[in-house]
C-alpha cells in the first residue's frame, strides 16, 4: 500500500465516529475525519440533545401547570415555539462550537464532504465545491449513522406523515398527533406535545410500550400516560395511512380509523449505509447493517464499524464505546468487548423510564434462578417531594449477583449510574444494602430496594 497519509480515516463524524476519532489522535494516530454535515452527527443535531431540549421546554411548561400542587399561584398563557427552538438551539449550537474546538484541538483532519470506500484502505470524499478528495488510512472506521425508518405502505410526506426530524422542526404543537411505535422516540414526542396541549394517540404493535424494557416498566409508564391524557392503541398495526388536506386517517389492523392532524413514523431508525461502496471492498450487511465481529472489525480486515451502521443498541453512548474499543484496539491495546446486555438505557419520557441488565423474563430466558423485588416511590420522601410515583425493580440470581435495575419516574435517569456499577460489577443484593444512601433523595430507593432483596427491608414491606 505505501505509505499511507493517515493511520484512520474515519467516515461519519457522529458520536461513534468523533469519539473513535479523539481517542486515536490521543494515541497519537494521525487521523482523518469525513463528515458531510455537520461535526455530532444525529445525537447532536436531531437526536438526543433536541430531543431533550424540547422535553425541558415541556417539563417546564407541566410545572407551570400544576404549580398550584406546590403552593403556587400561576397561570400558563401560552407556548411560544420561536423560545422553545432558540433554547433548543442555543444548547445544540454551545455543544457544537465545543465539539468542533475539542477535535480540532486534537489535530484531527477533518474534511467536509460525501465520502465513499474506493478501497479497502482508500476513502473518496466528493467535497462541499466540488472537487474529490482521497484519503488513504492504515485502518478505516465506517460511522455514517442512520436514518428514521419508514414502515411499509406508509408514504411520509414531511407535511401530514412526518418524521422526527420533521418533528423537530415544528413551529408549532399540533393539535392532534397519532404516534406510530411506542418505543423511545415515540414515547419521548407523546411526552412533549402532550405537554404543548397536543391530544396524542400511539400505536404500537407489541402488546406493551417501550417493548424492550421489563413488563413491569411499561405497564408503570403506560398507567402514567393514561392518567396524563396519552391514549394508546397497543398491539395494534396500522394496515394503511392517507394524508388529506386537514390532516390524516389511520386505520388500524383490527378495524378502527383514527384521525389527526398529523402523523409521526417513530418506528426507529435504519442504517445509513447506502451509496458508500461497501459491496465494492467486500463489506457485508444484513439488513443494511454491517456485519462485524466482537471488535467492530468488517468482513475486511482493515475496515471497522461502529455505531447505528451495526446491529447493536443504537444509543449514542454505546457508539462512544464502540469508537473508542476501534481506536484501542488498533493502538494494539486490549480493551475489554462490549457487554451490550449491561449498556444503560432511558427514555426521557414523563415519567422517565430506566435500566440497565437484564429484565425478570430475560433473566430467565437466559436460564438463571430469578428473585427480584419492586420498591414503590410512595415511600420515598425526595419522590413526594417532587411529586412523582414509579418504582425501582432488582433483578437478581438467587443466592447471586444483581442482573438487572429497572427504575420509572421523574429524574430516574440521573440514578443510572449507580444502577449501572451494580450490574456490571457483579453486586450481590446484600453488598449494595450495606451503602447508606443520603436522605432524602431518589437514590434511596435503590437502596431500599436491595435492602427488601437481601431480607432487610426498611421503608418497605416484607
């Protein structure tokens, strides 16, 4: 091959492309970073910080709302969207300015423009103004991301059958919304525009929201909506869509027509692999997603992938421990492979929902001795406070470690972290009871709840 101009060409400036690329250039590699938009890639632009903005914008406005709960007077007289997007944009445009200085701080190349495998060390960038530019690398990392899934026989027209990036955009909260799929992404916008006076409907076609979590999670989250004024239509399909001029019709595999003003595909998202040259290299998918081995590394040896392009959880922090194992492993060290059962998960949605491990029916499908317990937040002192309900269930292996932490309710996401130490450090129930957890927080729950597993309890019963 020569001598190469970069040890990594990185191909997609997302979270799993950025981070694979700062952590190899603290390495010392030389690298190369190809991105046709913008540096953050969907995380940073139209995923999780917008997201989450706009949720703060609505948790605000739900705050106004029931102030008089807490003892205060107020009155909420109206959302004013051109607010609601400033905010949302001065946090994704800080983030940016301080992305852009960390990477160019590193002395990492980037350039801007499409970029294609020609090679399976070779990647040809057509650039902003026209001319290509081609990047030869030692190692290339595949990190393009991905795009909203579309579902079959639903045809979006980013005015009546929208999108999230369509949602995004909204100047407006519309007065009705049909939301198809309850995983995260659907969960999160009911969440939003029910707070913005939007009568929502989901559609989900497994019998539970948020189908990956515990049943116990998703029954706790679907009694939440109900009482918030969400309708859910679940282990429903949507047979077919029609866009009219005031809105849209949906009618459903069992018969019912539902009509709103707009439609939301929230079904997930699907890689975006296309017209980047991999069948020309020897990459291989399925499904459009790239097959690799437990280090990420492609059907071609000198190829990586990370990120939404491989069928792994597609969260921007598990990209970050994908980008990072690449460049690792490629500085020949020897970071530990990616446990993806012990990845935490939360969906931001009012309440939120969290875990991390394994749930009561994965624990055992995968053959272990299940006893777990499920602490109630009526008797938590910070989570009346707040004035919040949910619950913190363990999941542990009898006479063994914990297996899993699944927790709903307002701010439960900032409680992941130690939920996340205890799966993944293999605590037994009783180990994790002996800490004392400050009074009164929501940590405590987490507490309580192993101190009822290991035979102890406090705050709870028997």
């Amino acid at each position: 091959m020569g001598n190469p101009q970069y040890d990594l060409v990185v191909l997609g400036g997302g979270s799993g492309g950025y981070a694979a690329a700062l952590r190899a250039a603290e390495l010392g590699s030389r690298v190369a970073l190809v991105e046709k938009d913008k540096l953050g890639g969907t995380c940073l632009h139209r995923g999780c910080i917008p997201t989450k903005a706009l949720l703060r914008s609505a948790e605000v406005a739900e705050t106004v709302r029931h102030s008089a709960k807490f003892g205060v007077t107020s009155t909420l007289d109206a959302i004013d969207f051109a607010g609601v997007d400033k905010h949302k944009q001065s946090v994704v445009n800080g983030l940016f300015r301080g992305l852009s200085g960390l990477v160019a701080s590193r002395g990492i190349h980037v350039v801007a423009g499409t970029g294609r495998l020609t090679s399976p060390t070779q990647v040809t960038v057509t650039t902003a103004d026209g001319p290509e530019a081609v990047l030869t690398g030692a190692a290339v990392i595949i990190a393009t991301g991905s795009v909203p899934k579309t579902g079959a026989g639903i045809d979006v027209d980013h005015e009546r059958i929208i999108d999230s990036n369509d949602a995004l955009g909204f100047d407006h909260a519309p007065a009705s919304a049909i939301i198809l799929g309850g995983g995260a992404i659907g969960c999160e916008f009911a969440t939003a525009w029910n707070a913005f006076g939007t009568k929502v409907t989901i559609v989900e076609a497994m019998p539970n929201l948020l189908p990956l979590e515990d049943t116990a999670s998703s029954r706790a989250l679907e009694k939440a909506f109900k009482k918030e004024g969400i309708s859910t239509a679940l282990g429903a399909a949507v047979q077919h869509a029609t866009a009219r001029d005031n809105g849209v019709e949906v009618t459903l595999d069992d018969g019912r027509v539902l009509t709103a003003e707009v439609l939301l595909v929230a079904i997930g998202r699907a890689p975006a692999t296309d017209g980047i040259g991999l069948e020309s290299v020897g990459v291989t998918t399925t499904r459009g997603y790239i097959d690799v081995d437990p280090r990420c590394r492609t059907a071609v040896p000198t190829i990586y992938a990370v990120g939404d392009v491989i069928p792994t959880l597609q969260l921007a922090h598990a990209g970050f421990a994908e980008g990072i194992l690449v460049a690792e492993t490629l500085a020949g060290l020897q970071p530990d492979e990616i446990d993806y059962a012990r990845i935490p998960r939360i969906t931001y949605s009012h309440p939120e929902v969290a875990s991390v491990g394994l749930s009561t029916e994965g624990a055992i499908a995968a053959g272990h001795e299940v006893m777990d317990v499920t602490y109630d937040l009526a008797g938590n002192g910070k989570a009346r406070i707040l004035g919040t309900s949910g619950l913190v269930k363990v999941v542990a292996a009898k006479d063994g470690p914990v297996l899993g932490v699944h927790m709903v309710g307002e701010r439960v996401g900032e409680l992941l972290a130690e939920a996340q130490l205890v799966v993944n450090w293999d605590a037994r129930p009783d180990e994790v009871a002996q800490h004392i957890h400050p009074h009164p927080t929501l940590s405590e729950a987490i507490g309580e709840a192993h101190l009822a597993l290991a035979g102890k309890p406090l705050h709870a019963h028997a």
